[in-house]
C-alpha cells in the first residue's frame, strides 16, 4: 500500500488546458505531485477533503516590490513626479528591519491571496526578503535594486556598475537555492534609464555564467522609449538585445508601449513577459497583449507591489479583462479579444514561465512541484455556474482561498497561516510604517 505525505480527496479541480475536472484525488510525495487521478489507493500522513473546493495550480505573482508594502494607499490621488517624491525618499530610507517586517506583511498578504511564488524586481537589503521567503515557505525569485546612472536617483540608491555586480553575486552566494531551492537569486535590471550599457553588458554576462535570470521593468511608459530613441538611437528592446540581455532568461516587466518589431524581438528571444494590469492601465496605457499572445509570447501577470492596490492577482486578472476588452475589443467589436483561459494561464502557467520554472510550476500534473491553492466553491458568487473558468476570473477573489499548499507544505489551513504570526507581523508593520514615514519625510 503506497503513504504519500499529503492526500486531496474528491476535488474539483482545474485542470493543466483549464478545463474543470470532478471528484479528482492528487497525491502530494515530498515537495511534488506524485499522482492526480481518480480513487487513488493508498494512505497519506495528512488527508485535505476536497467536497466544495477547487484545487488550482498556485497564483505567481511575476513582478512585485517587496519593500513597498508599507507605502500603501500614500501616492494615491497624487500628481507626478510619484517616483522622485515618494518612492525614492521612501526607499532610500527603509532600514534592513524595515524590509525584513515589511517582506514578512508582504508575503502573508499574499499566501492570504492565492499567491504561492513571486518575482521580486528589488530594492534594498533584499537579503531580508530572501530570509522571510526562506522562513514562512513561500517560493521567491528574488532581485537586488540594479542602478548606477540617473539624475534623480540618489547617490545612496545607485552604485558603480562593479558595485552593482559585486553586490548581486553576494546576494547569490548566500541565499541561492534556500528554503529548499524555494528561494532563487536573479540580476535586477531597474530599468534602461537607470542602467548604463556598461551595467547592461556586465549584468548579462555574470548572470549568464551563473545560469540564473534577470528582472527588468521594460516599456513601461513612453519617456523611457523616448529615452533611449535619443540616446542610443534604439528602442529599449533593441538595446537589451544590444547588450546581450535578451534571452529565456529575462523577465521583462510591463511591456506596455512595445512596437510590432519589439513584440518580434521578444517573441524571438523567448523572453518571459509580465503585466501589472492596475499600474499599467492608470497610468501608462493598455498594453498589445492580444497581438503578443498571436506572436506566441507566454505572459504573466504582477501586482507591482501594494503601493497603489493589493496584492491580490484576482483584482489584477479583472482590471485586465475588463480593459483589453474595452480598449482593444469594443472599437473593432470583438468581445473575445482576451479569452478567460488565457487569463487563467497568465496567473499560473504564464508567470511560472517568466520565472524560468515553466517545467514544475504553473499546472497541478504528476512531476511537477506541489503548489497548489483550494478555493472555497461553495459560495453564492460562484456557485452554481455554466462556466467555472470562467466564473473564476469575473467572480473569485482573495478571501475565496481556503488552503495552500507551497514545496508540498500546507502553509494556509482554513485561511490561517501556520508559518506566520499574523498579529505580531501587523502590529510591527503599523510601527514601521509611521517612523519610515517621519524618517524619509513623506
Ligand atoms: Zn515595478
């Protein structure tokens, strides 16, 4: 008779092309999902009943900021320069506590969420971020801040482009493949206003020789396009293919103000793309995303932090349906510009792609890693439904997330986390938040 660590029983479940499947047993051995099927034999040291949850692949947030958690709702309703007048006072004056306090917030908002793996672009002191993934179970790509140019940047924020490297390899070599390879440190690439070439090369090439990823911010709004146009004479695509950055190995965030050729490019290169659908559509534009799913991209979605929403990629998933639909779609009369199993790909498959773990993450499949999230079916809002994948993106939210299983670890049981002290964290973050606040002058 087979044990097996953990045993979902009789669940609805959604399935690797996200059709709905019923009465489905999966079977949890170690870190990974050795069986999914129908009556699975055997026993298991920890049994979940399955009757009224759906069982989906967990949600990756692909583009995030840990240490804005604690800037929440202050840049709302406020006129530009947000980046020189908030963000750079605000993080320029975060404290290694305040980033371990404020990754920890960030972190239980998200297993709260649905959330089971991030992409963390960078800030400071990401060795606290790393140390809270490592401890509350969550998997983490993890980014340090990359800057050495820039007018309005401080000289505390930026660094020599050796710095830079030297600084990112340190990161690595202490927190590399923690937590059980959970934690995984990549190059940050801020982005190409904020990057010389030199730093573009450079972070290439080590990132290349170490074999792990790097994070940039990437076609966010027109200045940077405009940036580059009269500074290099190429677009910001064509210079990361310039500088060698270009490659699987890349997640670009935003992608919103892409030309057809840099769409081409992308396609190309295979590079993994993200959007922030709440940062993007207040304040940047709507993104081609119709055109780049035709060229065959593999997108997935981010929050940008909680600096101006939640971190809840539910909310994120419904801002961006509702916007492509009225932007791309009504003006052409096409309702189907943005098909639901799409989006439902872009919160799974598509972010587990852009953080280069398209292989373990993303699906609930035999073999691949145990990252798994029961929703709460049994409600008004979502019961009963002629569509459930559909009826998942228009209607589901973060509060529907019963349990979560991250690395084959039930890390959320009956919407308690049982790595986190939820009390202490929120407490301490009210703390932080005030004296970060008194401190940078915000
Ligand atoms: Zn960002």
């Amino acid at each position: 008779m087979m044990e097996y660590d953990l045993i979902i029983r009789d669940v609805t479940m959604l399935d690797k092309g996200y059709e709905i499947q019923e009465h489905v047993d999966i079977a949890v051995s170690g870190s990974t999902i050795t069986e999914v099927g129908k009556d699975i034999q055997g026993t298991a040291k920890e049994e979940i009943k399955g009757k009224g949850l759906l069982a989906m692949p967990g949600l990756v947030d692909a583009h995030h900021h840990n240490a804005q958690q604690l800037l929440r709702a202050k840049p709302i309703d406020e006129y530009p320069m947000i980046w020189t007048r908030f963000l750079v006072p605000f993080e320029s004056s975060l404290t290694e506590e305040d980033m371990y306090i404020s990754s920890q917030l960030s972190m239980l908002e998200m297993i709260k969420s649905g959330t089971t793996a991030f992409a963390d672009a960078g800030g400071p002191h990401m060795g606290m971020t790393a140390k809270a993934a490592a401890e509350c179970g969550m998997r983490g790509v993890i980014a340090r801040s990359t800057m050495d140019m820039g007018g309005n940047i401080p000289d505390s924020m930026k660094c020599s482009a050796e710095e830079n490297i030297r600084l990112t390899c340190e990161l690595f070599d202490e927190w590399n493949g923690a937590g059980n390879d959970r934690v995984r440190i990549w190059f940050g690439i801020r982005q190409v206003m904020t990057c010389s070439w030199e730093l573009l090369e450079m972070t290439s090439a080590k990132a290349k020789e170490l074999g792990t990823g790097m994070h940039a911010h990437l076609c966010e709004h027109k200045d940077e396009v405009s940036f580059c146009l009269t500074n290099y004479r190429l677009r910001p695509a064509e210079l990361l293919e310039a500088t060698g950055c270009l490659g699987p190995n890349l997640l670009t965030a935003h992608n919103v103000v892409l030309s057809e050729s840099d769409i081409a490019l992308l396609a190309e290169r295979h590079v993994g793309t993200v959007h922030c659908p709440r940062s993007n559509l207040t304040n940047h534009g709507f993104p081609k995303t119709p055109r780049m799913l035709q060229q065959g991209l593999s997108i997935g979605l981010g929050s940008d932090g909680a600096a101006t929403s939640s971190l809840s990629l539910w909310d994120e998933v419904k801002v961006l349906r509702n916007g492509l639909i009225g932007y791309w779609g009504l003006p052409i009369f096409d309702p189907v510009v943005i098909p639901y199993r799409a989006l439902l790909r872009m919160m799974s498959q598509g972010g587990a792609d852009a953080i280069m773990q398209g292989d373990s993450l993303g699906s609930i499949e035999t073999g691949k890693k145990a990252d798994i999230i029961l929703l709460d079916i049994d409600q008004p809002h979502l019961t009963p439904t002629h569509n459930l994948g559909a009826t998942l993106v228009e209607a589901a939210c973060a509060g529907d997330v019963r349990h979560s299983i991250i690395d084959g670890k039930v890390v959320m049981k009956d919407r308690k986390v049982l790595t986190m002290d939820e009390e202490k964290i929120m407490f301490e973050a009210s703390k932080a938040m005030k004296q970060i606040s008194r401190r940078a002058g915000i």
